[in-house]
C-alpha cells in the first residue's frame, strides 16, 4: 500500500488518448489517472468527451495498486484497438 503520493510514481499514473478525425467531425478525449483515496485504496478517474465540451467522468474505487494500474492498462489497450 503507499503511505505517501510519491509512491504512486513507480507505476504508469496517466493515460491521454485522443481521437481527431476532421472528415467524420470526430474530436474525442480519453483520460485516465490513478489517485490515491483517504482509505489506502487507489481511485482510477476515467474523464471522456468531445474535446473543448463539458465530458462524463467516473471514478472507479481498488483496494491496490496493482488492481488499479492493471484495469487502466485494460481499458488502455481496449481503447486503442
């Protein structure tokens, strides 16, 4: 578990995807970060949108590192293909 924020940096922490394609009239975001929560858990805050818009968010809650860094990957990899 991290007892501080500088533990945190031995993982990826963030993910920026973008999505531009001018002929579709597509400007997506995709962001992703882990955070650390008040209970020693570690937060993943997803945030989405068309770029320059108000976007969604959601904010899912892992008890580890580990559970955290593997679901960003997930959703990285899947987002990508």
């Amino acid at each position: 578990m991290f007892h501080d924020a500088n533990e945190l940096t031995a993982a990826p922490t963030s993910v920026e995807l973008k999505r531009v394609d001018p002929s579709l009239n597509m400007r997506r975001s995709y962001c992703m970060s882990l955070q650390l929560d008040l209970f020693g858990g570690v937060d993943l805050v997803r945030e989405w949108g068309r770029i320059g818009c108000r976007g969604q968010s959601l904010i899912e809650h892992h008890c580890c590192e580990g559970e955290a860094v593997a679901s960003m990957l997930a959703l990285e990899t899947a987002k990508r293909n």
